[in-house]
C-alpha cells in the first residue's frame, strides 16, 4: 500500500477500534494482508508529529499506545 494509504489504514483503525498498541496495529494490518512502505512505527510517528494522533509510551506494557 501507498504512504497515503497507510496513514488512512491507521487513522480509520484508530478510529473503529479505539486506542491500540504499535503490535495491536501492526497485527490488524497482517490480517488484512497490508503492509506498510516504511515500518509501522515511522508511519504513527509521522502522523503523531503531524498531530493527527497522540502517542504515549505505557511502561507498564513496555510499548507505544496511539489514539485519535
């Protein structure tokens, strides 16, 4: 899948499904069978940057948590 397309992949699964992990996101993505043109991560950091979703880093679950 395109860059563009990535980025609406993982706006729309945060949308649907709520707060997900970068493996939760990662996992929906294989399911479907996409994969992403960079790594996963770098596609939510750029969107984070962009502002378009927030990302925390939980350390109880040693992992990022993105939500719209």
């Amino acid at each position: 899948m395109s860059y563009d397309e990535a980025e609406d992949f993982v706006l729309d699964l945060l949308k649907e499904k709520g707060e997900l992990t970068t493996g939760d996101i990662e996992d929906y993505a294989r399911t479907l069978g996409k994969t992403c043109p960079d790594k996963t991560i770098l596609v939510l950091t750029k969107l984070r940057a962009k502002g378009q979703i927030l990302g925390d880093f939980d350390i109880s679950r040693r992992t990022w948590v993105w939500k719209i």
